[in-house]
C-alpha cells in the first residue's frame, strides 16, 4: 500500500506545509487487528512480488480445497445410490 506521510526531519518541506513523502508499507491481519509494517525503498519491487507470489498460492490451494469438496460430493452421492440399490 502506498501512503503519504511526514518524514520526522524539523527542517524538511513536509514537516510544515509541504506535500509530504510517498511510503510504502505492507498490511497483515494479526488476530483480528491490521498490522502495517514499512517497507523500505529498495525493498518495495521485491515485497511487491512477494505478494503476487502469495495471491497466487492462495489460489492454487483454494483450487485444490475446492477440488477436494468435489470428491467428497461425488463419494457421498455414489454411496448413498450404492445404499440404495
């Protein structure tokens, strides 16, 4: 997430009036509660990628669950038609 704010030098632009500084920073939830943390400067392409890597997991494994409650479906339908018969 990209902020603006104020960078904590007394004699910078942005300690009075001027536009304050882009920052970046990276939100958690930590039992219920956001957490942020700075990312620095430098950091801020490969934090980026870190993220998108961890979407993308995320989605791999919501593919997988939801693969599993298909099975589980399909298990349970067959048994009760076995039972049936």
């Amino acid at each position: 997430m990209k902020i603006q704010r104020r960078c904590g030098n007394p004699n910078c632009r942005c300690a009075k009036e001027g536009p304050k500084h882009p920052a970046h920073l990276l939100t958690t939830k930590v039992k219920g509660k956001t957490q942020a943390i700075y990312v620095p400067v430098d950091m801020v392409e490969e934090v980026r990628q870190w993220c998108q890597q961890y979407s993308d997991v995320k989605a791999v494994i919501k593919e997988v669950s939801d693969c599993c409650e298909q099975l589980i479906r399909v298990h349970t339908k067959e048994k009760r038609i076995k039972s049936k018969s």
